[in-house]
C-alpha cells in the first residue's frame, strides 16, 4: 500500500505595514494561539478566486 505525499512549497513574502496593523496581527495571533503566517494564510482563505485563476 502506498501513502500519498503532497510537497507544499513554502516562499517567503516581505510586506511593509503599520506598526498599529503589524501590533493588531500579533495580538491576534496570541489570541488565537496562531502564528502571524497562519493569521495571514487565513485570511487569504478567504478571498474569493480569481477568475483567471491560471495567471499566476
């Protein structure tokens, strides 16, 4: 029997964002007991698809 194996390449994004937003992410994601990444990814979670979702 054989397990399947899904490889998630992970790369790294550098944003510029307020000291009052980065300071509402962290105490979100002590909230939440989250990482900052893991409050981010959600987020983008829950954006609609793009239409042309092959572009990019």
């Amino acid at each position: 029997m054989f397990a399947l194996c899904t490889v998630v390449v992970k790369k790294d994004l550098h944003i510029r964002i307020s000291e009052r937003r980065q300071h509402k992410l962290r105490l979100l994601a002590i909230e939440k007991d989250k990482t900052i990444t893991q409050i981010i990814e959600d987020l983008i979670d829950t954006l609609p698809e793009p239409e042309n979702s092959n572009a990019g």
